[in-house]
C-alpha cells in the first residue's frame, strides 16, 4: 500500500493553496491521445492541486476530466493523502489505452487516468514502483516491476 504523510489539519478546512504556485507541466500521449497534466503544490513541496487537459476528446469527456481534476485538488486540500488516490484510481480501464509517449517513466496505461495516477506517483510518493504487469495478469511491458526512483519536479 502506497503512503504519504499528511500535515495535521483541523477537520473540515481545507489547507489553501499558495497565491504563486510551485509545480510542473507534463504533456505526453496515452494511446495516441494527448494529455497535459500540470501539477500545484504547496510550499513543503507536497501536490495540493492538478489540473487535467485533453486534445483530442469531446467536450463531455474533456469537461468530465477537468471536473475531476477539480475534485482531486479538492480532495488533497481536505488531508486526502496522495497515496489513498493512487491506490483507487491506478489501473482503471477504459480508452484510450496504450503505450505513453513524452513520459520519461510511465510507458503504458490502462487508462488516461491510470496514467496521471501513476506520474503523480513517481514524483509526489518516494519509493513508487511503476508494474509492468497490470492486476489482472496482463503484461504492459515486459512483465517484471520496475522500481523506479522518484524525479524533483522543477
């Protein structure tokens, strides 16, 4: 199971976000689709936001993802921690799927959620390992873990 450590908050409030941002843009391909994840933390360094945009999807999908985007800032301002994310979202299946392009550590996904999960955990949750086999059996790769060692966003 995947953890983070989460600052002591008090029930019910969210932590704000700073005024001016820290945090990066990574723009990659699942499945031939481009996907454009920006990411916002806090001071500590620690992900308090992402925002999600879509080239080549429909304006429902599009709207679907940013809404959702919304939510997991929402979530991660209210003490969700990262890792209670990840361990739900990884690994969900829909299209578009496939090989990842434009990412240095993520190669396949089920999904493009899959995708975001497991690049924010590569860089927010030291220690992530990125499997190249997926639950259910099936190989992404070549079918052994690759423990990969989390990159400092710039």
């Amino acid at each position: 199971m995947v953890s983070q450590e989460t600052p002591k908050m008090i029930r019910g409030a969210p932590r704000p976000l700073p005024d001016r941002r820290k945090g990066y843009t990574q723009r990659a391909k699942v499945g031939g689709h481009e996907v454009c994840l920006t990411t916002m933390e806090y001071e500590d360094g620690s992900l308090g936001g992402v925002l999600i945009s879509l080239d080549k999807e429909g304006t429902a999908f599009r709207g679907l993802m940013s809404n959702f985007a919304d939510a997991i800032s929402i979530s991660l301002q209210y003490g969700v921690p990262l890792g209670v994310l990840v361990e739900n979202f990884r690994f969900t299946r829909f299209e578009p799927s496939g090989g990842v392009e434009g990412s240095t550590q993520v190669k396949m996904a089920t999904s493009i959620l899959d995708y975001i999960f497991h690049e924010l955990a590569v860089h927010y949750l030291p220690g992530t390992t990125t499997p190249s086999k997926v639950p259910d059996g099936g190989s992404t790769s070549g079918g052994e873990v690759v423990t990969l060692r989390p990159s400092t966003p710039k």
